[in-house]
C-alpha cells in the first residue's frame, strides 16, 4: 500500500505489518506486551488486524513509540510510587 491511497481506520494483518514495519511475528508480539508496539484489533476468534493508522504512527518514531496504555501506566506508576527504598506495607 503507497502513503496516498491509505486509509486510517483501514485494517492490516499480521503479515502485512511485519513487511511495513520490517520486524517479525516474536518482536510485534514482544513490543505490544512491552508497550511500544501498537495493540491489535480483534477481528474474531482467531483473526486479529491493525488500523493503519496505528502503524503510521508507530513508523513516525519506532523507538520513541509509546502505547497510549503504557504511557498512562508511566505516568501512574510515577506517581504512586513510593520514595526510593521503601515498600508499601512494610516496616522500617
């Protein structure tokens, strides 16, 4: 598919998003659990797809793309994180 005839909400399989992307099948699955890999549309059973538009953006910056999932997940962990050292529930 060419840049000008694409369309946003259009749906990807696996193997065309490994071709666009250049990574395989361990590695997209590797960086969705990681965060930094667009998450898959359930197409059913046992049929997933990704929106070209989540794969454009991944492409826009691979290793600066952050799930919408995983960065709120930082964000949260950053600030309900306890001071360094300690552990909630735990005496000193």
């Amino acid at each position: 598919m060419t840049e000008s005839n694409r369309m946003p909400m259009a749906i990807l399989r696996r193997k065309q998003v490994e071709r666009e992307v250049g990574l395989s099948r361990s590695s997209i699955y590797q960086r969705i659990k990681d965060g930094t890999f667009p998450a898959p549309v359930k197409l059913g059973l046992r049929a997933v797809g990704w929106r070209v538009a989540d794969i454009d953006r991944f492409l826009e910056d691979p290793t600066g793309y952050r799930s919408a999932q995983s960065a709120l997940q930082n964000e949260i962990d950053t600030v309900a994180s306890p001071e360094h050292g300690s552990k909630p529930g735990r005496g000193a």
